[in-house]
C-alpha cells in the first residue's frame, strides 16, 4: 500500500511538469525585462523598473507608438546569473517579446547574451561592461558608459592634476572585477602606475586593512571601483585612518544615497557621472540640459531622488520607441536594425550615434567630471 | 610595520566583535534547545533597521535604540513560540531548515517594511578619530569592542549567577529532569530566545553606524557568527566570544598580510584546519557516545 | 521488479511530457532546471539522506564540474566529453582527499566544514579570474553531440538532463539496495555498531562523498554546455543550502522524496513571481510550514498520511 | 591453547583508573562470564576488546593477533562482533535489514557494481538474503522479517542484535547485558539461545547483572572489581569466593 501511494506521489510530482502552454498575443509591442529589482544591485533595477513603468504607461496612456500599445512584462533576477538566464528563456519562449531591456548588471547581462544571440531578439543591456558591445553582437546593444569609458576619464582627470601613482581598491562583484582590469589595462597608457591593488568582498564591513596598506605605499590617489555600501565604507576609512589622498570613486556612486551614507567624508570625492546628477548645473547650452531635467522632474516628482541608472533605462526605452516607430513594425528583425541606425538621440547618458561598429555610441565626452562639495555634486571643469 | 599590524588588529577586533556577539547568541539558542538557529544573523539586521526607521520617524536617538533592542527581542521570542516550539521533536536537519525558512521569511518581511535600500545610523558620539601611534581608530569602534565586552559579562553572569540562568542550563542537559524538578521549559527557551535576539540587536545597532545595514546585511553576518561558535566550540559561550574575535583579527590579518582578495578563504581555511585537528572546536568538550 | 516501479513510472512521465510538449516553456527550460536540481538532489542524498551525513558544500562539486567543463572547452579546445572526465578527475579527487578528515567531524562541525570547503571553492571561482573569468564567468561554451547528434536545441537538452536523471535516479536505487547502501544505512543508524558488523566506516563515507560528488560534477559539465555560460553564483553557498533544503523538504532517505523536493523547489519561484514583492516572504513561509507539520518531509510524510487514510477507509467500508 | 589472551591490559580516563593490569585467558567454544557491581569496568572492558577505546597499556591478542593496534571493523573481521549495553539496531530498517548489514563481512560487493547492479551483484545479493534468515531462524524471528525495526519492543530488538551479530558468523560474540530489561520468559529464552550459540562453535564473552542466567550458563567466570580482577574460576567457585561475597554485599 504505501509503495502504491509513494508511486502515485512521483506520478503527481512529474505532472507538475506539464503546466499550460501560452500562446504570444497580437498586436502590441512586448518590451520584455529582467532587472536585479531586489538583492545586492537593486539600486540599479529599482529606478530602472520604476522609470520603464512610468514612461511605458504615459506612452500608453497617450494611445502608444502610433497606435501600437506596448505591453511590459518583468522579471525580478536579484542578481543572479542563472535566474537571468531562465527569465530571458521565459522571455523569449513562454511570452514571446520583441525586445528585451535588461539586465541591470553586467553578469545578468553576459550570462544571457549567447542565449539571445541564438534567438534573434533585440536587447538593450543597462550594464556597465565593455565585454557586452566588444566585440559587437548583432542583436545586443547597451546604453550606459562602459567601464573603460569610466577609467578613461578618471585616469585624464587624474594626469591632469599631475599625478602618477595610483592605489586601486575594488570589490569582489563583476562591476568592481572588470574595472579593475579596464584600470589596469588603461594604466600605462596615460603614464601611470598601479602602485596598490587591494581588494574586499562586497559585503564585508571594513576596509580599514586594505587602506593601511594602500597608505604604506607611495600612492599619490586612490581609485575605488564598486557599488552598494562598501565604496562608502572605504570613502569612511580612508578619512578615519586620516588619508589625505585624494580619492577616486566610478561612476557606480553615482546616486544621492552615496553622499547620505558616506556624510562629511564624501566630501572631495570626485567620479566621472552622465549628466544627470549635474542636470541643473549644466549651462543651458548645453543639449541635454531639457531632456536632463524633463526626466528628472517626472521621476522625482512620482518616486523621489533620481539616479543616473534609471536615465539608462529611459534611454533604452526610447531608443527602442524610436525604432519600433520607424520601422513601422513590431517585427524583431527590423527593429533591431532601426536600432542600430540611432543617431542623435539625445538621453539622459548623452547624445547617442550607434552604428554597426559601435552599439552604444556614446563618446567619452558624454561623462562629466563630478565633485562632491557641501553634500551635492559640482562639475569639474 | 608594527603600526600596520596595530591597524590590523584594531579592524579585526572590531570586526570580530560582532561576530562574538552574534555567536554567541547561536550558543545560548543551542545549548538551551539543541537547535542551530539560522536565522540568528537577522536578528542584527532586524535590530540595525528598527533602530535606523524609529529614528528617521523622530524618536530620540537613545530611545530608538532602546525600542529596536525590545523589538528584536519580541521577533525572537515570537520565532521561538511559533516555529520552534510547535516543531519540538523534529530531527537536527530539519529544524535547520525551519530556522532557514525563518530566515528567508524574515528578511522577505524586512524588504516590504523597509525597502532595499542602505542605510547608517549617526555614531553614538562625535565622529573623531582617535590616534594611537600611526594607527587610528573610532570612537565608535571603542563602543562596538566596549558594548561587546559588557554584553559578554552580563551573559557571564547571567548564566553563572541568576536563578534563571541556571534553569535555562539545566533545560539544555536534560529537559525531562528540568521540567521534574518544576522549572517551565517552555518559558526558559522563550527567554533563551529572547537573550539571544537581544544580543544580536545590540551587535546590530552597535555596528550599523561603521558599516550600514541593508535587509539583507544579515546573512553574511549570520554565516561568520556561525562559523564563530563552530570555531570556539558548539556550546561553549566563552568559546564563540574566542572564535569571533579569532575569526575576525584571522580575517584582517590574512587581508593584509597575505591576500585582501583570499580573505575569507584564508579564514576558512584556518578553520578547516582546527577542525581537523581538534574535531569539537578550540574549547568545545569531545562527547563520547555511550555504548 | 517491483523494486523499479517507482523508477519505470517516473521514466514513462519523463517521456511523455517531453513527447506531449515539446515547445512548453515548462518542458524545456523549468524541466531541465527541474532534472539538474534533481540529479543534485539524489546525489546529495545518497550522503545526506542514507549516510546521515550533512553537506553544506555540494554545490562546489558542481561548481567544479562546470568550470573544469567551461575552461577546457573555451580556453584549450578540449573535447567536451574529456573536459567533462577531467571534471570528474578533479571532483572526484578533491572529494577523496578532503573525505577522511571532513568526514570524521560530526553534525553540526562537519556541516561548518563542508560549508567552509564550498565556500573556499567559491571564493576561487570569484578570485581567480585568469583562469575562471571571475564574477563574470566565462561565456562561449560550446554545444556538445551525442553519437553524432549535436545538442544544440532546448527539448534536445530536456532529453540529455531527463535522461541523466533517470540515470542517477537508477544509480541511487541500485546502491541503496545493497551491499554498500546498506553500510550507508547501518552508518547513519549507529557508528559504532557498523563498525562492528565489519564496516570500514571511514571508507564507505569516503565512498559515497566521493560518488556524491561524481555526479554532481558531470551535472556540473553537463549545466555548462547547456547554459553555454558559467558564472560562480550559479555555485554559491546559497544554492548548496537550497540542494539541503530540496532533500529534507522531501523527505530524507527516500531517492523518490529528493526528486519530489526538487521538483517542488524548481516549480515553487515560477509561481511565486506573481507576488513580486512578496515572493521572499511567501517562499520562507512555506518552508517553515511545510518543516513544522511534515517534519520527515512532503514525499515521506505525505505519503505515511495518505497511506493511513486509506487504510482507515478500507477499514471503515469492510 | 587460549583462544583470547589479555595481558596487563590499563585504561585510564584522565586520572581515573577503569581497568587496571587485567590478565586473563579464554578457551575456545565455551561460555565465560564477566560481572561484577556496577561500574566495575564490565563494559570499557568489552570496548577495549573491541577497539572502541585504545588501552593505555597492554595487550589483546586473539588468535594469535595482536587486537591493541587495530580498528573496530578490521577486529570483526578477525571473527569477532559483539551486542551492546544500550541497544544500538539500526532504527531506519527492517529486521532482515539490520541481519543482512551483519553479513558485510560474508560478501564482497564494492559500490561500482552495486551501482550499475551487476549480475553478480544479484547473486550475492540472493546469497545474502539466505544467510540473514538463516541466522533470524537461529534466533526464532524468521516471521518479523520484514518488519520495521523501529516498531518491535525492546525484547525483541535485544535478540535482533544478537541475530545480526551472529549473521556475521563470528568465533567469538561479546555480548553486554543481553537478559537486562528482559522478562522472564524472555530472559529463559535468551539463555537458550546464547546456549545454542556456543553448541554452534562460537566463543562468548558474557557481561551480565543477572547471577541466575550467569551462574546457569557460563562454563567460566570472572569477576571484575574497580577495574581489577577480584577472582576467576568456574560458577560454583565463584559462588564460594568469600572475596566475591564480601564485593557484592559490600562487607
């Protein structure tokens, strides 16, 4: 008896497999996303979703791309490299969207990209990674500043200000990981010298160790790669071990949050940044400047401080839209090739100008040098 | 050199602190009701979050910190009544599993109370630092090592000396007897409980203002108090102090003299290492089964 | 034959769903993550479930299985399947180095010893990004063939993961029905009485934790073909908690109950998504319930209720 | 020729003496008793026999091998098992389960052909099944073959114990306390069975409170006094040793 009933349990358990099958629907545009909402990058796939919804639903509201309504739908991947991967698989097969916006870190966005290469669907990646555009793939594109980009302006800022040596301090995390090889990489060519290169796990919760050895050596700047608390525990450290180097942090900081939880010690902390958390201090000739604010407005007037990691969500979104409009279609293929045309898009990261070669077309002129004064960032000039 | 090394020891003791307070809070649940409490490491983070949204909601700062600790002790004590106690008899894995899923639940609780964001507490005193040779420390640090230290000597004396104490003890050896000679178990785990959610609020509000807190910031701390009382000894409350300031000057001096990126590896290997060699941890008793 | 029963039918369900829905986001992509979880499950089994053995590290052996897999192929042109030998080369030596000394510890020292080992294998999967490609991973895995079939579409790999799973399943029913299966048992019931009878304790845990992590890592070689991408999270602490947490959820010593619980534990997040935010919540609090009223766990514990309700009903109508 | 030899044999537990410089021999197929009042050493006797325990000094030997230096599994295969003061059956099996662990030592497959069950493995498997009923025929349990362990009553278990002992067809079975907790139909049939078991040509070692069975059985006796040998001789010496008297009534 209890061997019958353990058989019928195994025949229940596998049934579970069988569930229904959905057909994909008819005549919108499916924008499908996997965003890290939850888990250690939320504040990347926070302001993300909340700016897709908000601009997906005024675009709705206002009758669609020319009539086309767009329907969302999103996954929450907390992060992690294997749920991305099913929910893009989900993406693709069970709901069938034409484009995909996601994800919110480099790792989620690797790990995905053989997956949608293979299926022939758009994507439009929200991380930071030089790998996801180099080399390009046909049917992947990205809208924020890439991570050389970022070393790139730190390392003109720092020769500029006539210092060679520089101390790294990174996390364990992909964003950290791969700054710290573009950093590397970069070094040499504008004449400096790595003369640290310490190292924390992204949720450890002192640093006071690496920062001393950093200060035994000869280092005349420290450059912090990272995102979450940890760069605002070593922004902490380094001014309670009473460092008076100046420091460097990428352009993952760049929300008010990091300013709140590092206090009086963020100040003097430079990092490269879009446009967006300087948007009212840019001269009104500047071309973004309306965009900037129109964005800012709408998101803090519905959810509180901005950060730039939402700009790059809406500059995905409309880069899309824009397409999706001149392609006069929803079909996959030709979406992605009005994609790939953008040129002169002005958003929220600078002004973009794709081409097959480049699938993001941004120029390193689009980051601006940020410094953190009295609690509020002042551009670098 | 030997200032580096002052410096490093400074981190890992404060670091370690906290890993002391929250192992010991695994020992007090274990040795009163045999139970690995995995949830442990939420406690801190229940604790550092009551204390930071009491404050932005404009209650002074001391009293805050006073609620959160009540707060947290009420958590624990709940825990206790609602899925410790009704799963008594359960096998050593699978209450392992409830305190997982406790775990996993409170922090799913914490996330639709308080939002995914980081957030500090302001240090209890002025933030200057101290400077002691080349080395330098917080004033905050002295409170995180301070509140430690007295937290150890109050769970000293409150096992050593009260009445109480000693009946939640003779729970842990044998709970029939306990319950023969008339002290109620029931409410001796509920306090067992309750002590060891306090001490972790206390590490979680002690810490919060060097480190931030996030409603996932327990885990990690959860795993390294865990790895404190294994260190010191499964049972021993003295043992999991030793262990989580071991663990935490291992884990600075590994970061700085060996390798910052293999920090943790390091400290894992030395315990490895212990534990090969002295099976049932520095100061736990080797217990020979009766045949 | 009845022996087998329980196999034949969960072979005949794997078939026919396959069969039936080929083109089913449920088949294709929650099956293979159902079959894997599955494999990992029963193999963590065999040591957890019959050994009486805890291990908080099993998802390393995987791990490792799945980088040897991801760095050979990428990075040395290796043929897969000899990738996926040296896969194993590597687990199955770790494991047997690493069995005698972790395996003399108990409860609750050996569960931080098996979570340390985890975790330091972890941390090099993090670390050494020259080799492993850091957190990152690795990406351009190459496709395998099996017998001149290449592996290169979804219900193709739903075959090659069922199949792995009916085999495992096989392997673990045959070990625990015999000689060595029952050493195992006879371990987990009393050490020293085992010994006793003449088991080489030592040696059969040793045994098992090295055929344990055999499988895990094939799984693991076979996991990175499929996703044709690696990254260490995919091998954290985390998910060797969750492979604990499928066994005990369905029901410890029962081949049958670890599948059940990888199927629930697959299953379960695809239908929480719609709770969003209350995802974490809802999933902690089933875990608890389910812990607290069906202590041996869903398959073992359900079962002995239904068998027992039936037979009361027999009673009741004779 | 002795079968088992002990010679100047010492446990110590930090400062306390459990056995101190024990000596003495035991012919083969015979019945030989140890007792003496609790806590005498009886049982760390029996664990130092079988390796649970290292002696801090002296030897076993049995057969002519030295037992001090070995492991407890490689002593069972020397041809000695034992039972256990508290019963340890292995709960998570049937009876013919726990009899069939007991003839590990009578078979020979490895977990690579009982993983990919072998015909082989088949054979023995069958082969194996034969001997744990013949040993549960032995004992009389034949028809609780398939119970679950865990269901039967304490008596019972205790002859379960024995009968997986003896699966593992020893030449020399220790058995610690095998009547306590019995009742006395039980206790009459057990000293039976340890009767039959020494007809058979095996060797036992009996450690027992009840002087009843003790003084029926046992061809040889010897008593056990704070980890010291306090006399050794046949039953009806023994019962006339004024040492042994004054021992147990305690002068």
């Amino acid at each position: 008896m209890y061997k019958t009933v353990r058989m019928i349990m195994v025949f229940a358990a596998a049934l579970l497999l069988c569930s229904t099958y959905t057909a994909s629907a008819g005549d919108t545009l499916k924008i499908g996303s996997f965003l890290a909402v939850t888990g250690p990058a939320s504040f990347l796939g926070d302001p993300e979703l909340k700016t897709l919804q908000m601009y997906i639903d005024d675009i709705n509201s206002k009758g669609g791309i020319d009539g086309t309504k767009i329907e969302f739908i999103h996954y929450d991947t907390k992060a992690k490299a294997k749920d991305a991967k099913n929910f893009v698989n989900r993406l693709i097969k069970k709901d069938r969207v034409d484009v995909i916006i996601g994800g919110s870190t480099s790792g989620n966005t690797i790990a995905v990209m053989d997956l949608v290469e293979k299926a022939h669907v758009p994507l439009i990646s929200l991380a930071g990674s030089v790998k996801i555009i180099e080399p390009v793939k046909k049917w992947i594109f990205k809208t924020p500043h890439t991570d050389r980009m970022a070393a790139a302006k730190i390392f003109e800022d720092i020769k500029a200000r006539g210092f060679t040596k520089v101390a790294l301090i990174t996390g364990n995390g992909g964003f950290d990981k791969s700054g710290r090889a573009q950093c590397l990489a970069l070094a040499p060519k504008y004449g400096l010298v790595i003369v640290a290169d310490e190292k924390y796990g992204n949720s450890d919760t002192d640093m006071t160790t690496q920062i001393t050895k950093i200060r035994s050596t000869d280092a005349q700047v420290i450059v912090n790669f990272g995102f979450g608390k940890a760069p605002a525990i070593v922004t902490k450290n380094i001014r309670q071990l009473g460092v008076k180097l100046p420091l460097y942090q990428s352009h993952g900081v760049a929300s008010k949050k990091f300013i709140e939880l590092a206090g009086e010690a963020a100040e003097g902390v430079r990092l490269p940044a879009a446009g967006l958390i300087v948007a009212d201090k840019l001269p009104d000739t500047d071309p973004q400047k309306r965009v900037l604010l129109a964005y800012k407005n709408a998101y803090e007037a519905k959810y509180g401080p901005v950060s730039t990691f939402g700009g790059h969500a809406y500059d995905a979104l409309f880069i899309t839209v824009n397409a999706v409009r001149s392609a006069g279609s929803t079909d996959r293929a030709k979406i992605r090739d009005e994609i790939e045309k953008t040129k002169g898009f002005v958003g929220t990261g600078g002004i973009f100008n794709m081409s097959p070669s480049d699938h993001l077309g941004l120029g390193l002129d689009s980051f601006h040098m940020v410094e953190i004064k009295n609690g509020d960032w002042v551009l670098v000039n | 050199m030997t200032d580096q090394l002052f410096q490093f020891l400074i981190s890992g003791i404060t670091v370690g602190s906290v890993y002391a307070l929250v192992g010991l809070g695994f020992t007090i649940i274990y040795n009163a009701s045999d139970v690995v409490n995995f949830a442990q490491g939420e406690f801190v983070m229940i604790g550092a979050m009551s204390a930071i949204f009491l404050y932005r909601a404009g209650v002074p700062y001391p009293f805050a910190l006073a609620a959160a600790v009540i707060i947290t002790m009420a958590v624990g004590m709940l825990l206790e009544k609602l899925a410790i106690e009704p799963a008594k008899n359960a096998s050593v894995v699978t209450t392992i599993i409830i305190t997982i899923g406790a775990s996993i639940f409170l922090r799913g609780a914490a996330l639709l109370i308080w939002g995914k964001d980081i957030y500090g507490l302001p240090p209890f005193t002025k933030d200057v630092p101290i400077s002691i040779g080349n080395a330098t420390l917080l004033p905050q640090n002295l409170y995180v090592m301070g509140g430690t230290a007295l937290s150890v000597l109050a769970v000293r004396y409150f096992f050593d000396k009260t009445i109480t104490g000693k009946a939640i003890l003779a729970c842990s050896c044998n709970r029939k007897a306990a319950s023969l000679v008339g002290i109620n178990v029931n409410r001796m785990l509920l306090i067992a409980y309750g002590i060891s959610a306090l001490l972790g609020a206390i590490a979680g509000i002690l810490v919060t203002p060097i480190t931030y807190t996030s409603y996932d910031s327990g885990v990690m701390l959860g795993l390294k108090g865990f790895c404190a009382a294994i260190l010191g000894g499964m049972g021993s409350s003295m043992g999991a102090v030793a262990g989580g300031l071991l663990l935490g000057v291992i884990e600075s001096l590994g970061a700085g003299i060996i390798s910052s990126g293999y920090k943790d590896a390091i400290a894992f290997v030395v315990i490895l290492a212990v534990l090969f060699i002295r099976p049932s941890g520095l100061l736990g008793s080797a217990d020979a089964e009766r045949v | 034959m009845k022996r087998l029963a329980g196999f034949y039918i969960l072979a005949a369900v794997l078939i026919a769903t396959g069969l039936i829905f080929p083109d089913s986001y449920y088949v294709t992509v929650v099956g293979v993550t159902i079959c894997t979880n599955a494999v990992l499950a029963v193999s963590l089994n065999l040591l957890m479930g019959y050994a009486g053995q805890i291990s908080l590290g099993h998802a390393a052996f995987f791990g490792l299985g799945a980088y040897a897999s991801a760095v050979l192929t990428t990075k040395y042109g290796t043929n897969p399947w000899l990738a996926m030998l040296a896969g194993v080369g590597i687990s199955g030596t770790l494991a047997f180095v690493l069995a005698r000394p972790i395996l003399k510890l108990k409860g609750h020292y050996l569960a931080m010893a098996t979570l340390g080992m985890g975790i330091i294998i972890h941390i090099f999967f993090v670390q050494a990004d020259w080799i492993t490609g850091g957190p990152d991973g690795l990406s351009g895995i190459p496709e395998i063939s099996i017998a001149g079939l290449a592996i290169n579409n979804d219900i193709r790999w739903y075959w090659v993961f069922g199949g792995l799973m009916l085999f495992t399943t096989w392997i673990s029913l045959n070990i625990v029905d015999s000689r060595p299966g029952r050493a195992l048992a006879a371990v987990h019931g009393s050490e020293v009485a085992a010994q006793m009878t003449g088991v080489d304790t030592a040696s059969v845990k040793a045994q098992i934790f090295v055929v344990s992590a055999v499988i895990a890592s094939v799984a693991g070689s076979l996991f990175a073909h499929q996703q044709a991408f690696v990254s260490p999270e995919s091998f954290s602490f985390f998910f060797s908690i969750e492979l604990v947490t499928m066994v005990v959820l369905g029901g410890l010593a029962s081949t049958f109950g670890a599948i059940f619980g990888a199927v629930l534990l697959s299953i379960l997040p695809e239908f929480l998504l719609v709770f969003e935010d209350f995802e974490v919540l809802i999933y902690g609090a089933i875990l608890m319930i389910i812990m607290i009223f069906l202590p041996e766990g869903l398959f073992v514990s359900g079962s002995r209720i239904v068998t027992g309700w039936l037979k009361k009903r027999e009673l009741s109508t004779q | 020729m002795s079968l088992l030899s002990v010679s100047g044999l010492e446990k110590k537990f930090g400062g306390v003496t459990a056995i101190a410089g024990l000596d003495f021999k035991v012919d083969p197929e015979i019945i030989f008793a140890i007792i003496g009042p609790n806590g005498a050493g009886k049982t760390t006797l029996f664990n130092l026999l079988t390796s649970i325990y290292t002696p801090t000094a002296g030897t076993v030997t049995f057969d002519g091998h030295d037992l001090t230096r070995l492991k407890p599994f490689q002593i069972a295969k020397l041809g000695i098992t034992r039972t256990f003061q508290n019963l340890q059956i292995f709960l998570n099996m049937t009876v013919l389960q726990n009899v069939m662990v007991g003839c590990h030592l009578r078979s020979r497959c490895g977990i690579f052909e009982a993983a990919f069950r072998l015909p082989s493995v088949l054979k023995e498997e069958k082969r194996v099944r034969e001997m744990a009923m013949e040993a549960l025929e032995f004992c009389g349990m034949q028809d609780i073959a398939n119970r679950d362990a865990s269901s039967l009553p304490y008596g019972v278990l205790k002859k379960l114990e024995v009968a997986r002992a003896l699966a593992a067809k020893p030449r020399m079975l220790l058995m610690d306390e095998p009547a306590a907790g019995l009742n006395d139909t039980e206790t009459v049939s057990m000293s039976k069975l340890i009767r039959d078991i020494t007809s058979s040509g095996v060797t036992v070692l009996l450690v027992e409170h009840n002087m009843g069975l003790v003084m029926d059985v046992s061809d040889r006796v010897l008593v056990l006094n704070y980890g010291e040998l306090l006399s050794e001789g046949t039953p009806q010496e023994i019962q006339c040793d004024p040492r042994v008297i004054a021992a147990y009534l305690g002068e």
